[in-house]
C-alpha cells in the first residue's frame, strides 16, 4: 500500500499489458477468505480523469480494479488479498503508470518495470 504520484509510461501502448511475474498470485493454492486482509491502494493524480489498479490479481487489463478518487485528487481502492506478492501497475487516463513510493519492484518485458506489494 503506498501513495503515488503519476509517473507515465514512456514508449508503451495502454493495449499491452505488463507481463506476470512469480507471485502469489499466479501460483495456484487454497486459501480460506479468513486468510485474506483488504489492502489499499492508493495514487495521487489530482488532474486525472479515471485511474484502475491492474495487477496479476486482476489479469492484468483483463479486469482492471476502477479506482474512486477523493477531494484532494487522491485515488483509492481497497482489495482483499490473501498473504504473498503481488504485482501491479497503475492505470491512468489510458496510460501506464508507476508507483513511485513502492518499495520492491519486478522487470517486465517492455523494459519497465512492475510494482510488487507484499501482503504478510
């Protein structure tokens, strides 16, 4: 969970999507509802007009998570995730973002780079 500023993408097409790296995620396993905690995600883009969270959990592109935004700019989603890493990225007005603030990262193929959370 981190709060962003918006950083676009450069040199890619909002119709690609970031590739899956191995994270929880993209492993199959059981896991009980009880097991999962609600992580928020946060992203600061005051001029923007819509901003999705798109991560491995939401296949990418596939189902993207649209995030609401708050009075001063901020977007926000809560998601509930079990235990693990997840990779993500940020989905503003068309264009790629990054966020920023996050601390561990993942290489995808369009020479970027994901955003990994993990979830205790």
């Amino acid at each position: 969970m981190a709060t962003s500023k918006t950083t676009k993408r450069e040199g890619q097409s909002p119709s690609k999507q970031p590739a899956k790296v191995e994270t929880e995620s993209s492993r199959s396993g059981n896991s009980s509802p009880a097991s999962q905690r609600e992580i928020e995600f946060r992203f600061k883009s005051p001029s923007a007009s819509f901003v999705k969270l798109a991560a491995d959990f939401t296949d990418w592109q596939e189902q993207p998570i649209q995030m609401v935004r708050l009075e001063d700019g901020t977007w926000l989603t809560s998601v509930p995730l079990r235990p693990g890493s997840y990779a993500y990225r940020f989905i503003v007005d068309g264009d790629w973002a990054d966020d920023p603030g996050c601390e561990y990262h993942a290489p995808n193929p369009f020479g970027t780079q994901n955003s990994v959370i993990r979830v205790p």
